[in-house]
C-alpha cells in the first residue's frame, strides 16, 4: 500500500504537518478559554495614580498616560468625573504626547466629562510612555470615587488607522474626612504625652531633640 494514502488514527486526526496541527490546537484552547491572541497590552491608557487616598479639601493631580510598544499616532477619549465627589480645577495639556489637537482637551460640565482628540506628527509614530493631560482636582466630600476613561481609542501608525486596541486603566481614590484623622492623631498624641512626658530626651528641658523622638515614637518607630 502506497504509504501517502495512509491515514493517521491518533485522536481521529488525519496527518497534518506539525505546525500546522499545534496552531490548531491553540486556537481550539485559546477559544475554549477566551484567551486573547493578539497581545492588547501593548497598548494602553492609564490614569495615574491607579489608586490613592486623600482627604477631603485636598487639591491633587491625576495624569492621563499614554504607554505603547508599538508605533500609535491617534488617541481620542472622555474621562469621566464624580461631580459629586470632585471638582475639576484645571486641565492641562503642555507637553503632551499629542501635538496636533483635533479638539483640545476641553471639561464638559453638563455631561461632567474631560473630552479630547489629537494626532501624534512624529514620522515614526508614538511609542514608549508620556502624559497626554494633567488634571488637578479638588476632593469635595467623603467617599469612593472613581475616575473613567471612556470610548477610549488609540490607532496604530500603519497607514490603516487600525485600532490598536488599547487596555484602559482607571483610579479609584478614597476620599476620608478630616475631622477623623485629626481626631484620631490627637488621641495618640494625649496618649503617647501622658506615657513619655514632654522631656523625652531626659536633658530637663523640652527642644527639637523631644520633638523628633515624640514623632518618631508616635509612628512606632
């Protein structure tokens, strides 16, 4: 019997060339599993600090970061703000990643959102990390506040304007009340007072020296 008229029985399969068989077999996986073949973490916008706790009143920034391992050229997005818990103060766009604005950052009071849309006229594209904006904010009442990139886009510098399927990365920030956070430091510094006494040093007089060694005690070092 001619042998290129054989049939493999192995797993009921009939012969396919190596290659061609493993690529079969992860796709199979990759669809059982919803495992992503393309690598989408080449590309992403990220809202940093990704997390943080500040108090209420407290005026603080949040960059927009641009980060790809491959050559991008575009990015358009809304960023999305708790009204309720912040207060946009100022955006700011100085050297950004961007420098062909199609609409400037601008904050949309009615919908509470941050828009904006540019180009990137570096003849290679735009790789590596950078800030595309930087917010301040003011923190207005207590709470868990998320900040949102929505219908973010960024497209790849291939002469297509293919997606590039950028990973959005957001920041939550717990906003606390300071009312207890002072109370609770004047509790430990009663405390720690009554236990050590002003003197802390021994010297019969109450300088710099007790005052770094009370600090130093009340952060339990």
């Amino acid at each position: 019997m001619n042998n290129s008229s054989k049939k493999s029985h192995n797993l009921g399969f009939t012969s396919v060339p190596g290659a061609a068989l493993v690529a079969s077999l992860f796709l199979a996986i990759a669809g059982i599993f919803g495992l992503s073949i393309n690598n989408n973490d080449d590309t992403r916008l990220i809202l940093e600090p990704t997390s943080s706790s500040i108090t209420k009143g407290d005026i603080f920034t949040t960059q927009l970061i641009l980060e790809s391992s491959i050559p991008v050229n575009a990015v358009q997005a809304e960023i999305k703000i708790d009204s309720n818990l912040l207060e946009v103060v100022n955006v700011n766009y100085e050297n950004s990643a961007l420098d062909l604005w199609i609409n400037e950052p601008t904050y949309k009071s009615e919908n509470n959102v941050i828009v904006f849309a540019g180009g990137i006229t570096r003849p290679d594209g735009f790789t590596g990390q950078e800030k595309i904006l930087t917010l301040t904010l003011k923190a207005k009442e207590v709470g868990d506040s998320t900040i949102e990139i929505l219908n973010g886009s960024v497209l790849k510098h291939d002469g297509s304007g293919t997606n590039a399927n950028a990973r959005i990365v957001n920041a939550d920030y717990k906003i606390r009340n300071p009312e207890f956070i002072s109370s609770h430091n004047t509790e430990e510094t009663k405390s720690l007072s009554a236990k050590y006494g002003t003197d802390l040093n021994g010297d019969g007089k109450f300088n710099l020296t007790d005052i770094s060694l009370f600090f130093n005690r009340l952060l339990g070092n």
